[in-house]
C-alpha cells in the first residue's frame, strides 16, 4: 500500500508535466487519459513511454485504423437511416485552403476527411465533383441531403449534384441562413439604434478594468455576450445577455460606484441616461431576440470541427504535413464524438430506469 507522500510525488511530476506543456487541464477528465494511467500501472517499473518518432508515425497509423472500425458502427446506421454529407471550407494559418467532409446520422456524425484545395479554382464543377467522389464512396443509395454553406458555388454545386443525383437534396446551412437573416434584421430601422446601443454598453463596459470588475461583481462573476464582428446572430445574445442581466446593470449604473466615478461624467459616460429605458422602449427588439435565441438552429458539424483544426494546428505546429493532420483530426474528432454519443445514450438510458 502506497502512503499519501507517494502519490503526492507522483502527482507533482504529472502537474509539472501538464503545465509546461501548456496541456489543458481538463484533459485528466478523459476516458482515455484514465485507460492509459491503468495500463501503465499494470505493465509495471520499467516502462518506457513512446518516443517522438513512435507517436508520430507507426502508433498514429494503428490508432488510425483503430478509428477505421469505428466507421463501421456508422456504416450501418447510414445503411439504415440513410446519411447528410456535410462539407465547409477553412484556411489555416499558411493560407492553405482546406475543405471538410464529414456525414451526420442518429448514429452520430463522422469526420472523413479534409482535403487541401489551396491549389483549386472553387468553382460549383469543382465542388460539386468533390462531393460526388464522397457521395459515391459512401454509396449513392444511402445519401439523403448535402448540407453546406450558402455561398454562391456552393448553390450552384448544390443544384448540380441534384441533376445527378435525383435523389438527393441540397440544404444551406440552417445557422448560416439565420445568421444572413439576423443581418438584415439588424438593419432595420427599429432595431439597428437599439443595438448600437448594446455593443455601446458591452464595448463602454469591457474598455474600462474598475467598470468591469465593478459589473462582474453586480452580476455575480457573470460575463455579458458581446457582439462579434462576422456573427450576427451574437448580436441578439448580447441583447438577450443585457436582458437577462437588467437589473444588476441597472443597480451599477445608479451605484455609488457609477455616480462618484470620472467616466460618469465623461461625454461616454452621460450616454448611459438611456439604461433606465431601455427595458420598456424596446419590447418588440425583446421579443425578436427572445424568440429567435431559443430556435433550435441545427447547423451542420463542421464548423464544430474546425475548433479541432485550431487546436492541433496552432503556431507552433503549422508545418503538419496535410496527411499527419487529417490522421490527427480523424481520431481526434471521432474519438472524441464517439465517446460524447456513448455518454449521451447512457444518460438517456440511466433517465429511463429512473
């Protein structure tokens, strides 16, 4: 039996192991990090750990394969239920273009690959012919829809492949769509002050460190959406997080902390005299945001799947030949969503019995 000091030791080693690393903390949740400490243990002292080369090649090349079975278990769902062929589009820090494939069903979806299409003129011929090869791997009978972005080549690949596949549908992306229609909500006219006025706040607000902290301390320790600069529909989260967050922000802007403060008396500052309206002159801009912040919005998976190119892709690792990375993001990626499927199955299941 091991006393309380030995494991303390061995923890220490694993923390300095995970700090200097840059190893986020809460990869010690996975599964898989809990398989591996086992069968360390059980092939006791003397155990080399994989070299560079080792991780780099030949055990990719078997976890790869490993990965290949889990097809498998999709395979028959998409045989089943039939399968979406979801495709997106992403550059990467070199500028090489990458284009994903990946096919949605109950059973989950599924990473195929990504190609590098940096050398390709992206016309509709060229993308549709791309999706065609994927569609005619998997088998054409299966297929039910393609999903994409709305993009014009897309369209018109779109359009192209339901020629040749009459069986076929091409859907746009449902996100994408509302994110185009959220933009032109958003410019009109009973709407567009009203929000100007919300990244105003949210800007004013995140600009100034007493300010914050005083807000965050109101909220408490809660954070407001703030608009980003390509995704309208964070527009109307940030209106439904000043919302939900009303009264605290009313409380700090008639605060102590607000009225003895300089930025209160600063031309910025006097701007926030609207605050104490802003919950009663804007009841349609409330409704529009309410509802369509609680749609359920299916998008397709890739653009999930792009925070997995982010984060095996970073700076220091952007020289990744392009086939160690699409075997990186495959295991990575469906590992990943195979486990989330178990889990969700299994509380599905342990809700029942209860």
């Amino acid at each position: 039996m091991r006393t309380k000091e030995e494991r303390d030791a061995v923890n220490l080693e694993w923390a300095r192991f995970f700090y200097e690393c840059g190893i986020p903390l809460n990869a010690v949740n996975s599964r898989q990090f809990e398989i591996a400490i086992e069968a360390t243990t059980q092939y006791s002292s003397g155990y080399k750990p994989p070299t560079y080369h080792e991780l780099r090649e030949p055990l990719l090349e078997k976890v790869v394969k490993e990965t290949d079975d889990l097809r498998k278990r999709h395979e028959d769902a998409w045989k089943q239920y039939g399968y979406t062929l979801m495709s997106d589009g992403w550059t990467d820090r070199r500028g090489h273009h990458l284009i994903n494939f990946l096919v949605n069903s109950p059973e989950g979806t599924f990473f195929l690959e990504s190609i590098d299409a940096s050398s390709e003129v992206h016309d509709q011929v060229m993308l549709a012919n791309l999706l065609e090869k994927r569609i005619s791997d998997i088998g054409v009978d299966k297929v039910v829809q393609v999903v994409t972005d709305n993009g014009a080549n897309y369209k018109a690949a779109g359009k192209l492949l339901m020629e040749r596949f009459p069986t076929l549908y091409w859907t746009s992306c449902a996100a994408y769509c509302l994110d185009l229609m959220l933009e032109d909500i958003g410019k009109l006219k009973s709407f567009k002050k009203p929000i100007s006025r919300a990244r105003h706040v949210t800007t004013f607000i995140y600009r100034h460190g007493r300010l914050l902290s005083a807000m965050r301390e109101k909220t408490c320790g809660r954070d407001l959406m703030r608009p980003a600069a390509t995704r309208f529909a964070t527009t109307f989260l940030t209106l439904q997080s000043l919302h939900k967050h009303i009264d605290a922000l009313r409380y700090l802007f008639t605060s102590d902390d607000w009225t003895s403060c300089k930025l209160a008396k600063t031309e910025a500052g006097k701007k926030f005299d609207w605050w104490r309206a802003y919950g009663g002159r804007s009841i349609d801009l409330q409704r529009v945001a309410k509802r369509i912040v609680s749609l359920c919005a299916s998008s397709s998976g890739c653009e999930h799947n792009w925070s997995t190119f982010e984060f095996i892709h970073t700076k220091k690792r952007n020289r990744l030949e392009h086939k160690r990375l699409n075997d990186l993001i495959y295991v990575a990626y469906n590992r990943k969503m195979t486990s989330r499927f178990k889990n969700a199955v299994r509380k599905r299941v342990k809700a029942m019995i209860l």
